[in-house]
C-alpha cells in the first residue's frame, strides 16, 4: 500500500463514519490490513481482547472505546497483562469524537479530534508497513570560539609569514594542541580549572616574546609520566599521552597581538563547544577565504542519523531490545552484543573534521550505556565501556581537518565519559588518552582503504560519509586524474560526477564480506547516463543497495544553513533480507532498489538506438553549420521579400527549443536542389551561399570544408516535409510537462531540439503525458539541475503497451483538447503556459484528463503516485527488454 492511498483512505473513513461497532474495523482496512485479518478478527479468532467492543490484535494494535477519561483509560491499557503478552504497537482509546493513542516503540503519543485523523494518518502508519523516522537533532554550536582562533591564526601568520608558510603541518598540530588545552582545562580533563589561560596570563611576557618557549615546555610535560621539577605553576597539569603530544614540531614565535587574542580565545567558555562541529567550524580557522562560511560545511546531527541508523545503529539497537526480551540468556546476549561493539569499525574514506565518526561514536556509546544499565538492573554487574576511538577509520586529504578529526573524536570520548559517569555512575578515567583515530591524511582515490582500514574475514566494518560531489565540469585537472586513476580501463567515467570514486572504491572493498557501506550523493549518479556509467561496475561484484533514501534537502545546522539537494544510497552484498526505502521521511521495505533509487524492477535503461515500443524515428532536427549566414529574423526575411517577392519560397520558419518554449520566430534558407538557381540570382541569398562557402572552407574540419560544395544548403538535413513532433533538448525542472508541440510541414526544427517526423497525435499525447514526465524525471540526464532530455535514454527506452485503434482514438480526443486549449491563449508562450504556477487552468484540467488516458493505457485501476507510475514502468521496460533477449536467441 502507498502513502498516499492511506492518507485517501483515511480521510474517506472521516468524511463518513460507520457505525461504531464497525469503526476499528474500516480502520484497519484503511491502512491495509487484508480482509482476510479484518474477517477473522470481527470472528473473535484472531482478537484476542476480552471485553466486548474491544479489539487487541497481536503485535499490531490494542483498541479500546469508551465514554470516560481517554488518558486515564489508555494508562490501563498500559498495564493490562493481555497487552504485554501479546506486545501491540500501538495503544488507541476513543470515544468517537477524540482520540489519543501510543506508539510503543518510539513512545510518541497522539491526542487528537477524530475529525482531524486525516491530518495526522502518519501516526499510524507502521499498520501500512511503512516505518516512521524518528531522527535526533542538537542545538547548533556557537561559532564564536571558531572566530577568536581565526583572528588568533592571523596574529601568528602575520607575524611568522615564511614559518607559516613552510611548516603547514607544524602548525596545524599546534592549533590542534591549543584546541585541546583549551577544552580541557574548561571540562575537567585537567585538574585545575584555566591552568593554561592562567599561566600564559601570569607567567608569560606582555608582547609575547617567550611564548615559543612556553609551548615547547608545555607540550612535553603534557607528554611526560614524570612530574618531577615541574614549576609549581604547572604541577598541576596531568600526563595526556595518547600521542597527542608524542611527536616534536616547530612552533612559531608570538607577538604581543597573539599573546592577547590566544587570551581571549581562553576566556570562552569551551565546556559549551560541541564536538560535534568542533572540527567543522576550524577548518575555516585557516583559510581566510572560508571565514565567511564558517560552520556551514557541519553537518546537522540530523541529517547524519539519516546514514549511521540504516547503515548499523538500527541494527545494534534491535539486536539490545531482542535480549532484553529473553527470559533466559539475556545476560549473555547482553555481552555478545558489548563485544560486537569493541570490535566494530567505523570507517569514514572522506572523513573532514569527523562528524560523521563522532556522531557514530556517540551513538554506540549512548547504547552501551543503555546495555550497562540493563544488566545492573538484572545482575548488579556494571562493566566499563570496551569502544575506543581506535575503532574508528579515516581519510580526509585537508591536513588540519584531518588533525582536528583526531582532536575531536578524543573530545568526545571525554565528553561521552561524563555522559556515562551521569547516568551509570562510572566512567573510563579521562587520562592517560588511549591511542587516538586512526586517521590517514591522503587522497582517498589514491590510497589503498585496506592500508588505513585493515579487513579480515569476520571483521563487521561500516564504511560512512559524505565525499565531495563536483560534477564533470566543475572538477579540476587533479580531480580528473584522480578519476583516470580510479576507472582505469572504464570508458565513460568523464562523465561521472567525482563522488562515483567512492561508491566503486567501496563497492571493490565489500566485495564477499558483511562489511556494508552508505554515502551521501547528488542525485545526478542515481539519473540519466551515469546510472549505466557507474552502476553496473558496482553491482556486478554481487552487491545491492541495501537501503536508500530518496531525494530531500541536505542542510547544517550552522550558521547560514547551506543545503544541496541530495540523496543517500547504502551498498551491501546480495541478501535475502528485505531493501528500506525511505520517502519523505517514511521508510518501506521492499524487495529491490534500483540505482534510480526506486522499486519495480532491478534494471539499468541503458541507451538505445530504436526504440523499444516501436515508436517512429526521433532525432535531432537540422544542423546549418553555416556561420549564420542561412539564418535570418523576422526583420532580415521581411526586408528580402519587399525587394524579392519570390525569394519567399527560399525560406521556412526556423525553430529550436529556445524559440519554440520562449515563442521567438526565426526563418531559414532552405534550397532545394532544384531551387538553386533561382537562390543564386537573388542577390543577397547569393553573397549568403558565399559567405557560407567561405566559412566552411576555412574550418580545420575537414567534413566541413567538404560541405563548401554545397553551401546553400544545411550541413545536416534531417528535415521531412511533412508534420512534426518537436521535443526541447532542455526543459526547465519546474515544469510538470516537457512542453512537446505539433509543427507544420514548412517548419525546420533545429539540431538543438528533438523532431519526430510524420508523427500522429498519439506520439504527441504520450511525450506530453505524466507518464512520460515521470520516466524523464527517473532516467534523464541534467544540465544543471534542469532536463536534458535523449533521445536514447529518454525516448527509445520508454515502455508503451501495444495501442488498439479505439485507445489510439481517445488519445487523439485528448491531444486536440490539449492543442485547443494551447491556442485559447495565443498571448502567451510555451514558458508561460507550462509555469506550473501561471499554467491556465483550462490547460492543466486538459493535460490531467489526457494523464488519465495515458495512465489507462498501462493499467486499469489508477495509479495514486509517479513513485508507483515510475515502479510499473521499470517493471514493463525490464519484460519489455526479457522479451527482446529471448527474440536473439
């Protein structure tokens, strides 16, 4: 059942209620459960209620009317013995004009008019098979520690330039250091409360000249188990190993102005810096030019739960709820599950500052304290936590965001030590650190994975992130390379976005293991020609996607909220376990997803060459090659023919996409052979032949220079004379329709758009149909983010069943009555007709009568989405293709 079929069903349940005795019942159904279900719970041999009128069907739903206090009734339902037993999802009690209800599993409630149920049918969703998200968000971090360390780092630059210059990594690792003094004498992981601040303002000199030898002292006693001779100003401060301070770098000379601004940094309050963008926001620290976008390339808790849930933690979490529900063994289950925890590996290939492995750790803290609560409730034991930052990978080629990353996982694993000593009363001590992330500063598309993330058989491995996106044209010559590097042997791959290194690098690291993967991506690897570009190297190693989320928009939570489009695909190898599928925020399981990142069919539509519905020729219209000089406006045709009448046979309208959707009016030279003569004793036709002779004769092509022998005429003829289907190469994302049209037989359709020759209105009715739209949507290429619509990937792949003679004839009715209503508004272009929110409404009321005569073609009962339209279409093109195979053989 789909999304929207419930959100029909229930608001049809409202608008007229059954009887009451009959109402669980229609609810139920609505959200469809089979009348199979409904027959033998109205029986009473599946409900499993004992009072009458109440209805308790097991796993699913415990139903209670009544005429009292509805939370008073509900908390009874909570603790009645039959529901416990048989542990319904859902708690509902009415008394048909409110409602309230409970969600059990994720403790959400509903409190609502039974009128207003149709505002809130997602409540209920799970009966439908579609799972809510329930994803956790955080406040957003102050960026104001990131500003002082900027104007710090400039205070340094600017006194040190050549240093700066030639020690990038030494100053990387100083600030890392600085970040961490700060941190830890503000949350307790040094004894003393501003033991730093206190002694730089105390014990160093004003204009900071003996600062540089303030830090090399500091950093190795941070560095040494020996406390002996330590000035008693810094006795307090506690050996940190870990290697944090293990190795000896350079560190610059101060100014007077830096001594102050690192005093001012040490005055913020650090314990309120979330690690969580901690990394994210200083990686501007260092690049001026990134000062305005500070914190915009954090990404919101949000957004990465969207990833670390499908991928593991769902897993991890049901794996804790299942042996808390065992009578016996729970405790042994219990630590099975601690174990899996100290020797997962979270592994993040493009890794940043390391939000995505902080969030992760976190998590898996979070539920080790859970299971450490559970067994002291039921054995008294309470175990120390067995997950180290050791446990997590990354690769991240900015070296300081790939110091920072380090820095911050060990923030957090202070800051989840709190956390723990909070609510289970004891934590790992703070220091000694353990040894630290295993971060390797590289190129991902360079490295061996396996170098930074060793694999062994059984070893359960999560590979994670967010890589860079950066579409063909926006990638650098070393971008480039690396891509050479990657798909060396692979043709096509120019055409790939640069995140396609990760999915095939991935898909080559999972290949025959569990280890499961799942980045976030720009839609255009999931649309058009790179889905056949990138996607059959990556499955035919044995792999699936395991889980997708369809496209939504990826913001921060940091200041300026940047956002992209973007959509998130999981890899894992070939499984019998069901594929999730998430829609607006509703998760589905379902039995395959496709890279287009829908259900149906496992198919890949690559490009074709005819089309495989048997539909008429398509291809691109005439190409002049002709330096301009066989084009003319309105203006040049209309002075030629004042001064040549009979040159107005010589000429045709002149039509591309651009003037066919903005109503532009071009004209032609279109001679004939049999013309020429004529054309050669019309002077100015004449010095245009020439001048087009000319051009083709100096071009270095040497096809062109070939043409100059027939310079009156187009270097490409694809023009028929007869009537024409015209189709724009590219076509705004806005529009509900590709804005397809009919065009006469003395109307030349442009190499820069698609033309149908000798086309009827059914060809027509079916490319300007939601049904047509919809397949665009899934398979076409972008230019930007607008349509560019193929003629293989687009047209000839299309699916049409076979047309009898009375379908083709409704069709047509409804193509004239689109026609029709184009030509009640001849004031208006094609732009304005098909802005969807300027489109007339006689217009939109035709393409949706025509949209249901499309949508009849393919099957009866109507279809209630494009996601179901899009799911039969992979079905009928992927037996479309079967049946052609088998015709080979």
């Amino acid at each position: 059942m789909h999304y929207f079929e419930v959100a029909d069903n229930i608001t049809s349940l409202v608008r007229k209620l059954p009887e009451q005795s009959e109402f669980i019942y229609a609810f139920l159904e609505a959200y469809g459960t089979p009348q199979a279900n409904v027959t033998r719970l109205k029986s009473g041999t599946m409900n499993l209620a004992k009072l009458e009128g109440d209805l308790l069907f097991k796993k699913k739903l415990y139903f209670k009317p009544t005429e009292g206090d509805l939370f008073a009734t509900l908390d009874t339902l909570k603790s009645d013995k039959a529901m416990l037993s048989n542990d319904p999802r859902f708690l509902l009690v009415t008394d048909f004009q409110h409602l309230v209800a409970l969600d059990r599993k994720t403790d959400d409630t509903l409190d609502c008019k039974l009128a207003d149920l149709p505002s809130h049918f997602d409540f209920f969703l799970p009966l439908a098979g579609m799972e809510k998200t329930k994803l956790s968000n955080e406040n957003p971090a102050d960026i104001k520690a990131a500003e002082r360390m900027a104007k710090l780092f400039d205070a340094i630059r600017s006194h040190n330039p050549e240093f700066v210059e030639a020690n990038s990594h030494a100053m990387n690792v100083f600030l890392a250091r600085l970040l961490f003094c700060f941190y830890a004498e503000d949350t307790g992981i040094f004894p003393e409360e501003n033991a730093i601040s206190n002694a730089i303002a105390s014990h160093t000199a004003a204009d900071g000249s003996d600062l540089h030898d303030f830090f090399v002292r500091l950093f190795d006693i941070l560095d040494r188990k020996s406390r002996a001779g330590l000035p008693q100003h810094l006795q307090s401060l506690p050996y940190v190993n870990g290697g944090l301070f293990r190795e000896h770098f350079p560190i610059p000379e101060f100014s007077m102005k830096a001594r102050r601004m690192m005093l001012e940094a040490g005055e913020l309050s650090w314990a309120d810096i979330n690690p969580d963008i901690f990394g994210s926001m200083f990686q501007a620290v260092i690049d001026p030019e990134e000062r305005h976008n500070l914190g915009q390339h954090y990404t919101s808790v949000t957004n990465i739960m969207k990833v670390i849930e499908p991928l593991f933690l769902n897993d991890f979490r049901e794996a804790f709820e299942k042996a808390c529900s065992l009578r016996r063994g729970q405790s042994q289950a219990l630590h099975r599950l601690l174990e899996r925890i100290a020797k997962v590996k979270i592994f993040d290939p493009a890794c940043g500052s390391g939000n995505f492995l902080i969030i992760a750790y976190k998590e898996l803290r979070r539920l080790e304290m859970d299971i450490f609560q559970e067994l002291q409730r039921t054995t008294g034991e309470l175990p120390l936590s067995g997950l180290q930052v050791s446990q997590f990978y990354g690769i991240e080629i900015a070296d300081f965001a790939a110091e920072t990353a380090v820095l911050a996982l060990w923030l957090t694993e202070h800051q989840m030590n709190l956390e723990s000593k909070r609510v289970c009363g004891q934590a790992p001590d703070n220091l000694p650190l353990r040894d630290g992330a295993n971060i390797k500063c590289a190129n991902a598309c360079r490295i061996d994975w396996e170098s930074v993330c060793p694999k062994e058989d059984g070893d359960e491995i999560y590979i994670l992130g967010n890589p860079p996106y950066l579409g063909a044209s926006m990638q650098t010559a070393l971008h480039k390379s690396d891509m050479a590097y990657v798909f060396t042997g692979i043709k096509g791959y120019k055409n790939l976005d640069f995140i396609a290194c990760w999915f095939f690098k991935a898909g080559k690291f999972i290949t025959n293991s569990n280890i499961k993967a799942a980045f976030v991506t720009t839609n255009s690897i999931c649309q058009g020609e790179q889905v056949a570009l990138l996607w059959p190297h990556v499955l035919k190693r044995g792999l699936e996607i395991g889980f997708a989320h369809q496209s939504f928009k990826w913001t921060n939570n940091a200041k300026g909220n940047a956002g992209v489009t973007c959509a998130i695909v999981g890899l894992r190898v070939k499984s019998n376990e069901a594929a999730i599928l998430y829609r607006g925020g509703l998760a589905s399981h379902v039995k395959v997803i496709n890279p287009y990142l829908s259900t149906g069919a496992d198919v890949i539509v690559f490009k074709r060459s005819r089309s495989i519905s048997n539909l008429p020729p398509i291809s691109y219209g005439s190409k002049p090659v002709d330096g301009g000089n066989l084009i003319l406006s309105v203006e040049e045709r209309r002075s030629l023919i004042e001064e040549y009448p009979s040159a107005a046979s010589l000429l045709k309208k002149y039509i591309g996409s651009v003037e066919f959707i903005r109503g532009s009016v071009r004209y032609c030279l279109w001679i004939e052979n049999q013309d020429l003569q004529q054309a050669l004793e019309t002077k100015p036709v004449f010095n245009r032949i020439n001048q087009v002779r000319e051009m083709r004769l100096a071009s270095q092509k040497a096809t062109t220079r070939e043409d100059a022998e027939r310079a009156h005429a187009f270097s490409e003829i694809r023009y028929q004379k007869s009537e024409s289907v015209i189709i724009p190469e590219v076509s705004s994302e806005r529009r509900e329709y590709v804005p397809s049209g009919f065009l006469d037989k003395d109307t030349v359709i442009s190499n820069l758009a698609y033309a149908i020759y000798d086309a009827d209105p059914t060809i027509f009715g079916l490319l300007t149909s939601r049904m047509h739209m919809t397949w665009v949507r899934a398979v076409a290429g972008r230019l930007k983010t607008d349509y560019r619509y193929s003629a293989g990937l687009c047209y000839n792949t299309f699916p049409v069943p076979n047309l009898s003679a009375t379908q083709k004839q409704e069709l047509t009715t409804q193509v004239m009555q689109v026609l029709q209503e184009r030509e009640n508004h001849p004031e208006k272009t094609m732009a304005q007709l098909y802005d969807p929110d300027k489109m007339p409404a006689g217009l939109r009321a035709a393409h949706q009568a025509l949209d249901l005569t499309v949508d009849r073609l393919y099957q009866k009962a109507p279809f209630t989405s494009d996601e179901e339209r899009l799911e039969h279409l992979f079905k009928r093109y992927e037996a479309m293709i079967a049946k052609e195979q088998e015709g080979k053989k």
